[in-house]
C-alpha cells in the first residue's frame, strides 16, 4: 500500500535558529506555539536567547507574527551588544557585568525606548546615555 501524499507536504516548521550571516554565531531561538482548537489555531512565537541548552536560554518574549519574533529578537541581539560596550567603556570587570545584566525583556524594552527618543526631537550631546546600534533594516540579510 502505497500513500498519495508524503510527510513533507504536512510538515511546518516549528523553530528557527538565527544567526547573522551563514557562518554568524547564532543569536536567538524563535519557536512556534499554536494553541486551542487545532483546525484554527491561536499562533504565537516564543523568543528565547540563544545558548546550546535550553537550560541557559532566556526568554525575550511572544510575539503574533514570526516577522515581530524576528525583529525583537534583532532588537535583543542590539540592545545587548550596545550594553555591554557600555559596561566595558566604564571599564566594568566581567563578574560585575554578570551580576548587573538586566532581564533580555528589559533589554528591549530599554532598547526601543532610547530609539524612539532618538528619532524624536533635536539630537542633543549626553555622554550618560547608552549607545545604540541600528537596527537592522528591513528585507536586506546582512554579510
């Protein structure tokens, strides 16, 4: 007995791993969640930090769209990057940096925060404010 369809055509995926660029240490894990009735389910994605066990992950948030998962998650990926050269700039040791980390959640909030004020208003000089990278523009993967 032979079947008409095969198994690929029912497969969805269920976790992305990303990564900037192919050969770029990955920087977070996306997973999706559908909930309730399975002929419509109520979707969401999880986003966690990335680390080789799920016991070293940190969640980042849940988000409606794979695209929001992504973005928050570049967003985490930023707002961590640009606190550590902060920390570093004050040359903080690496135990206190540990110790002093905020929650990733708080990261991005953080992160967009300093964005939005950034992009609002004139540009004024302040040596107190955490540096931001961009973010990651839209449709174009990076090298």
């Amino acid at each position: 007995m032979s079947a008409s369809w095969h198994p690929v055509a029912n497969a969805q995926p269920t976790e992305w791993l990303l990564r900037q660029g192919s050969l770029g240490a990955p920087y977070a894990v996306i997973r999706r969640f559908a909930f309730g009735d399975p002929n419509r389910p109520d979707v969401w994605f999880r986003v966690v930090t990335w680390a080789p066990t799920s016991d070293g992950r940190e969640l980042i948030g849940w988000c409606r769209t794979l695209e929001a998962a992504a973005a928050v998650a570049w967003d985490h990926r930023c707002a961590a990057e640009s606190w550590r050269h902060h920390m570093a700039a004050r040359r903080t040791d690496t135990a206190t940096m540990a110790a002093q980390r905020p929650p990733a959640s708080e990261l991005v909030r953080f992160y967009r925060a300093a964005l939005r004020k950034d992009s609002s208003g004139p540009q004024r000089a302040r040596t107190d404010r955490l540096s931001v990278l961009p973010p990651m523009p839209a449709g174009r993967s990076q090298p």
